[in-house]
C-alpha cells in the first residue's frame, strides 16, 4: 500500500486517549518535534471520548500533581460552579469542556502535530527496534514510539509479547489471584468495560421517548438502584446542569458478554462495540421507563460518531487492555500497605528500571457483571473520607523487555491483572503519559533509547518541570503549594530506606526552615505560583458543632450559613493542614472555617478553618 505522504518527528505518540495526549504535550513542551495520532476528533480518552467525566482517585491535595494538577485547575477555571457535584468524586464537569482544555494545551505547542482520524495499520522496525508506524493516511517514521491506544494495538502489530487475562496465584503470589481457573475467569477474561451516556433532568418538560434497542430486556437492569435510592442512584455522577453521567456497576451498564471479542479481529471488536452501547441504551429506555420522562438523553455531548455521539460517549470506558511484559511488572503486592503502614513498599530492588516514576492510590476495582469478586484490602480514611493506599509505578513497566523504540503509556503497561485494577484510573494514566513522555524526550535528548535512561533524570525532570512538576514519592501531607515539596521528595529518592510507612513527613526541610527565619526570597523556586487550588473554590463561610464519630469519620451540626442552620454535614478535607487539625480538634466544640458545600454527597469539603 502506498501512503499518501511521509512524515519523520522524533517522538511519535499513537492513540489520543488519557495516556497519550499527556505524553504528547509533556514531550513537546519539553522541546522535541512531537506528533500525536488520534482516532477521534476529540482528545482525552477516558477523561472525554469515554465519557468517564467523574475521575475516581488521586483526590488529595498532595496527589493533585503533574498535568493531573494542572487539568484540575483548569476545569475549576473554565467549568462554573467547580467540580463538586456528584459522590462517586470531587471532581465532576462536562466531557466538552475537559476536550476543550486538552485542545487548547496542544494546540498552544508549535511543535506538536495533532492528526485525527487515523488508526495504526501496521509498525515499522529494524530489527529490534520500532522506527514508526503506518496509518490509512500517512507513514510516520519516527525516533521513539508511544503505544497510548485503548487496547495496545501497536504491539499487536509488531508482534511484542503481551499479557491478556488472568495470571493465577501461581505466577506472581498475589493474594487475590485464583488459585485455579473458573467460571468468573473463563467469562470475563479482562473486566468489563462501559459504555457511558449521560442523561438530563428536563424538570416539567417531557424528555423524548428513548428507544429500545435490539434484544431489550429488563431483566438486566432490575435492582439496579437498590439499597441506593433513585436520588443517591442519579447523583453518583451528577454534573453541573441537571446532567447525570452514568457508569453504573449494579446491574447497569457495564457490559462484558464475550469480551475477547476485542481483540479476535476488526469485525468482531466493531460487533462487540455495538452491544455494548445498546446495551447501555437499553440501561437508558429502562431508567426512563421507571423514573418517568422527566428524564431523557442529554442533547449535543459527544460528537456525532458511527457507535455513540449525542448523549453516547465516542467508546466504552476499557478498564482493561492488552498488557505489555515489560521489564517489570507491577503486582497485587506492589500496590497494597505495608504492615502497620498507608503506604505501599517501595521498591528495593537495585534495578533502575524499578525506579517509580508515577504516583497513584486508587482502592483496587475490578468490574465483573454478575460476580462479587473480594480483594485484598488497600482503602483507608483520610480527611474524613475513605481514599486509597498511594502505590508508585515503576519505569521499567513502561518498557518492553527486548524491543527498543517503543514506550507504553495508558492501561497497556506492564502490570498483572490484578493490580490493574488501581492503576488503570485516569489521573494515574495522566501522569504516567506524562512520565513516557519526558522519557521519550529526554531519549531523543540524549540520542540513547529508553531503557537507556537512567529513571533518575526522568524523576529530575518531572519534580523540575516548570509548568506541571509532578510528584513520584508519595507523601500524604506535602503538598505542591509547600515549600519543602522538592525537598522531602529528592530525600526520599536519595534515602528510600527512611521513606515513613505512615507516608507522613516529620520536620522541616531547608526551605521551611528559611521561611520560618524570614529568609526565604526570589532565589529560593518554590511551585507556590502554579498552585491555585485553595483559591479556585467558591468557599461559604461555616461554623457549627463538630463531632468526631471514630477516627477520620467527622460530622458538623451547622449554625452557619443561615439557610442550612441546624443540618448535619459529613465533614471532609483533600488539604494535608487541614487533615491534621481535624485529627486533634476537640469533640462538640464550635468549628468555623471555610468550604464547599456539596448536596449530593451530603458533606462540606473544609478548604481551610479559621
């Protein structure tokens, strides 16, 4: 076949999702000659195509680091009203606005090349290494390649090994790993994925009628709110302006039935694609079948497509992809507390490759449709609020164990199938495409390929980054506003075995230290001025009653504001200082302070107390 042109760049990055399009703006932004190939028009993955507009994970102000920092900020910007809507998570806004950030960032880098509407066809390598890769459109020839598609189709085409499906107990000693396959594991070879529609409240005008699709039934979707109610059902994901965006595990609208399809062939993933938005249309018809049509289809969120447009999300939200064998591969054991602790053990072997580069802390999830499937642990409460263990993601999954050229930055990393499931979340993906793609810049740099690299300089490098430095020691209570930030985090690279299992900084680094003096002037970089999330917030002055029910579990009887006077609120906290005064104030003594009030999750997120 001969390709319409030719282009040559040095970081080529393929598929436009979560991964890929932080991959593409941190390696231009870094300064090398970047092209980004998407299949859609928008750009974001998870975070839009997808629908998944509610991201779960790296809540807390000390997670919110990196270009996952930076798109919050963003949004609380750009969307009125903030981002507290839903209490699936803090974060909830419209799908058109988050595409429209990303658009914006890579639009704004002379250097990078958007090209849409392209799938790959086929890699290009000599040898052991890939040197580009072939599009219906155009042949790109480039010095390091990114696979950032949903289900690592590139290394499908260059014939790179991989994992798909389930690694029994046997092989890695996870705790959660079946012993011996079974039903669960012969169904559901990969979790199920979702084919998000979001829906709006039309309030006293009549919604259209949402049609059947095919081989509708209920049956599917009975219960689907039981034990939650209609109202805590619809506000899991709700978003500013009477939308609700559904992801919904009970007998809702994941969908799983011969999901192998995916990656069987082209024809049997479009028939997949297929049931899997009916039936989440079905999910729809049922919803408005039983609530009335006060509720309908949104009008005009996601562009018109073959499958899904409208009120239908561009794809399903994969939670689960070809997996590459990596030079590491990140286990169930990896992601879970150590003894006594909060934090995951860090890694201790002396490999490079096994160096963190990304930080994470999502409860571990797995999504099977019809099965219960228990994990260990690895949620603990943190601000009132049940958060995750933080975990590190090591550089090494990131790369093939023999082929050189080629990164991986999306769901298709090297972990088993049980730790996927805390790392396949979309802030944790946006920082590890930002961490392939300060690699990937600094391999072309340096002129060596990335297992080349020492992680060090990748680390270096993402902490230093001007515009979204980026954490890759996870550290409860130092924040990117702290001034000690950098400090704590290159002691720990320099001292891992004194990283505290609580994840909790004691003392003062120089910079606190020269703060607390009144020395600290211009010569002394901080991150302070990339920092407005204290300020983004509307905040409503509170006070009230605070009530401690058991450790990190608080509720406030209000006096103030007026109109919520005598109301009780689950009280809760992203803020590393304000955590710690929660944590020793007294019980039924007055609180005031400032906040955010969000109904939907009846609680009052504390920004800070007076």
């Amino acid at each position: 076949m001969i390709a319409v042109n030719e282009l040559t760049t040095e970081v080529l990055v393929v598929g436009g999702g979560t991964g890929g399009t932080s991959a593409a703006i941190q390696a231009a932004r870094r300064g090398v000659k970047t092209i980004l190939v998407s299949e859609f028009s928008w750009l974001g993955g998870m975070l839009t195509t997808a629908g998944v507009c509610a991201p779960d994970g790296n809540e807390l102000a000390a997670w919110q680091t990196g270009l996952w920092g930076a798109f919050l900020r963003e949004l609380q910007q750009r969307q009125p009203g903030g981002l507290d809507h839903g209490w699936v998570s803090l974060f909830t806004y419209h799908p058109r606005i988050g595409a429209q950030v990303l658009a914006d960032w890579v639009q704004a880098l002379p250097n990078l090349k958007w090209i849409s509407g392209q799938t790959p066809l086929a890699v290009l390598k000599a040898g052991d290494c890939v040197t580009g890769v072939r599009f219906a459109d155009v042949v790109i020839h480039a010095k390091v390649t990114l696979d950032a598609t949903e289900l690592a189709d590139v290394l499908e085409l260059a014939e790179i090994p991989y994992r798909w499906g389930w690694e029994l107990r046997s092989r890695f000693g996870e705790p959660s790993a079946p012993i011996s396959g079974n039903d669960l594991t012969q169904r559901y070879p990969v979790q199920a994925p979702t084919w998000v529609v979001i829906l709006k409240d039309f309030g006293t005008d009549t919604a259209p009628e949402i049609p059947r699709p095919p081989q509708y039934t209920s049956e599917h979707f009975v219960g689907a709110w039981e034990g939650y109610g209609v109202e805590s059902f619809l506000n899991y994901g709700r978003l500013p302006g009477g939308l609700f965006m559904l992801n919904w595990p009970q007998s809702g609208n994941d969908y799983g039935e011969g999901v192998g399809r995916l990656v069987e062939s082209d024809a049997s993933r479009q028939q997949f694609l297929q049931e899997a938005c009916w039936h989440t249309q079905g999910f729809a018809s049922f919803i408005q079948s039983q609530l009335g049509r006060r509720y309908g289809l949104a009008d005009d969120m996601f562009p018109e497509a073959s499958i899904g447009g409208g009120a239908y999300a561009l794809h399903p939200y994969y939670r689960e992809s070809r997996r590459l064998v990596g030079l590491v591969t990140l286990r169930e054991q990896d992601i879970l507390p150590i003894p006594g602790g909060q934090v995951a053990p860090l890694p201790v072997d002396e490999s490079s490759a096994f160096a963190g580069i990304t930080v994470g802390n999502y409860a571990n999830d797995h999504h099977y449709p019809g099965f219960t499937f228990p994990l260990a642990p690895k949620s603990i409460r943190w601000g009132g609020r049940w958060t995750g263990t933080p975990f590190t993601i090591p550089y090494g999954c990131l790369v093939p164990v023999s082929m050189d050229g080629l990164l991986l930055c999306d769901k298709n990393i090297s972990v088993s199938h049980i730790a996927n499931g805390s790392t396949r979340l979309q802030p944790v993906v946006m920082n590890l495409g930002q961490a392939a793609g300060m690699a990937a810049a600094l391999s072309v740099e340096l002129g060596c390929h990335p297992r080349e690299l020492a992680v060090r300089r990748i680390q270096e490098a993402l902490l230093g980054d001007t515009i979204a430095p980026a954490a890759v020691m996870p550290l409860f209570n130092k924040s990117l506003d702290d001034p000690d930030w950098l400090y704590w985090q290159r002691y720990y690279l320099d001292h891992p075995d004194e990283y505290p299992s609580s994840g909790m900084v004691e003392g003062q680094g120089e910079m606190g230290e020269m703060r607390e003096m009144g020395e600290m002037g211009e010569n002394f970089p901080n991150h302070q001025s990339l920092i407005t999330n204290r300020q983004s917030y509307t905040l409503i002055y509170f006070t009230g009653i605070f009530q401690r029910r058991a450790d990190q579990d608080y509720m406030i009887t209000l006096s103030e504001p007026e109109n919520l006077m005598g109301q009780i609120w689950i009280l809760i906290t992203i803020q590393p200082d304000v955590n710690q005064q929660l944590q020793h104030y007294p019980h039924q003594q007055q609180l005031q302070g400032w906040g955010c009030f969000n109904p939907a999750g009846n609680w009052l997120l504390v920004n800070r107390l007076h």
